[in-house]
C-alpha cells in the first residue's frame, strides 16, 4: 500500500503551479495529430523548464497512447542518494493529482537487479521525472509509474537494467511504456550542440545501444539522460522494437536567440 507521497520540486518554476495554467499549457505544447497515436515501446522526451523544451516534449507525447503503466528512466542531477535509484511504494503530487506507482513491477524489478535499490533521496529535488509527468496525466487519468534515477555510466550495468526491464514488462500483463527523460548536449555554441546531438540521435534511430554509449563518450557529448536511453534502448530491442522515429529537434537558442551556449533537445518515438 502507497504510504507516503513525492510533493513536487519545481512546481510554479520548470511549469505552472497552478491546475489550471499548467493543464493549459501542457495542451498547448501538444501537436496537431498528423496520424492516430502509436502504442510504443520506448521513448526519449526533454526535461527542461516548458518554455524551452516543452514543445518537443509535447510534439512526443502527441504522437503516443499512453498507457496505464509507464517505467520513467532520468539522470540524476543533483548527485544525491544510490547509484540507482527506484521508489515501489510512493505517489507523485503533481498541480494536476497524484500519481500512483506500479508497485508489482517496481517490487519485481527491485527483486530481480539487485543493483536497484529503493531510495528516496535520489528523486526528492530531482526535477527531470517529474516534468514529464503532467504530458502523461494530462492523457492518462490512471496513470501507475515506476521511477527510476540513473547516476551510473557503466555499459554493462545499463544494459543489465535494460535487459531487466524487458524480462519484468515480459512477464507482465500491462501495455508499459519506458520513458527515457533526457536533455542533448549543454552549454555549446548551436552550431557545435546540433552536430554532437545528431551523432547521438543517429545511435538512437538505429536502436543501437552499446553505439550511443560509445559515441557519447567518444565525442565528449553531455547528453545527460544516455544512461536512461542506454536501457530503454536495450529493453526495448528485446521486447521487440523494430523502427525509432525523431518527433522533433531543437535547442534552446530556438526560443531564448542566444547561440553561444545552449542545450539540445530531441524527441523520438521507438516501436
């Protein structure tokens, strides 16, 4: 049973505070539908403040049904708790409600890695889950998550977790969704930022793991959440993904007009 609740930590600064506003803003971000919504296995989705990747987020999440289940995959920022992170028992407060978590496969998944540990520390100040999440409650109202903080770059481990992950969803009987919460190259010019990202990019349409892995440390690319994309990738290739799709692309000069130094953002659909 849920015994304790996750309150937000950017409310009212990565997005509106208030119900109303952010509800508003969340369907306005969301693109005109060019096709019926997918039922995807994974996707990559931007986490910064709304006004700078809000319109790629929202570009991703048109494009998806949202299922009831969604394992949510971040980096972690702040540097705090284990180095990977999971919460099986706790709701997220959003302005928009709570969000309950799946806890049979977030228990499952702690039994079966056990290099997961339940930790709370990790997502207490951690902003890059819970943006994601008003996109999801805004077209899901029975949304169930399991969250999860990636502060590890080890291959193996990433691809021990992805494999992980597509035994536990496998062995489920939910449609589940994996989100990879990611932000692309930081604090490069525009010009440098689009051709490290599409590097990156290219590895995941190719839906090529170990390559995105190798690339990102190869071309020194600060693309925060690889890890999550590392083991959504691997989780997804088991659980038979066969294309990935770039939404949208842009960066922060896109909206602020300063190329000098700027964050990437890309969404990308994988089925």
């Amino acid at each position: 049973m849920t015994t304790a609740v996750r309150t937000p930590a950017v409310a009212g600064r990565f997005y509106p505070g208030r119900s109303d506003e952010l509800l508003r803003e969340v369907r306005a971000y969301a693109s005109p539908a060019s096709s019926a919504p997918v039922a995807a296995i994974g996707c990559v989705a931007p986490h910064a403040g709304y006004s700078y990747s809000g319109a790629v987020a929202g570009a991703v999440y048109s494009r998806l049904q949202i299922p009831e289940h969604c394992i949510i995959l971040c980096p972690n920022h702040t540097g705090k708790g284990v180095p990977l992170s999971i919460m099986t028992t706790t709701a997220w407060q959003t302005p928009l409600g709570e969000v309950a978590v799946s806890e049979k496969l977030g228990s499952d998944l702690l039994q079966s890695f056990p290099t997961l540990q339940e930790d709370s520390a990790a997502h207490r100040s951690e902003h890059a889950i819970e943006v994601q999440l008003p996109f999801l409650q805004a077209q899901q109202n029975q949304l169930h998550i399991v969250p999860i903080a990636v502060g590890i770059s080890d291959f193996g481990v990433l691809r021990g977790l992805g494999e992980a992950l597509a035994k536990g969803i496998g062995a489920s009987d939910q449609n589940v969704l994996i989100i990879a919460s990611s932000d692309m190259n930081h604090y490069e010019s525009d010009a440098v930022t689009r051709v490290k990202d599409h590097k990156a990019i290219g590895r995941v349409l190719a839906m090529d793991a170990r390559g995105l892995w190798e690339v990102v440390m190869a071309e020194h690319i600060s693309m925060c959440g690889f890890g999550p994309t590392v083991v959504m990738l691997t989780a997804a290739k088991i659980l038979g993904a066969t294309g990935a799709t770039l939404v949208r692309y842009a960066t922060s000069g896109d909206v602020s007009g300063d190329r000098d130094r700027v964050v990437g953002y890309a969404g990308i659909v994988v089925v």
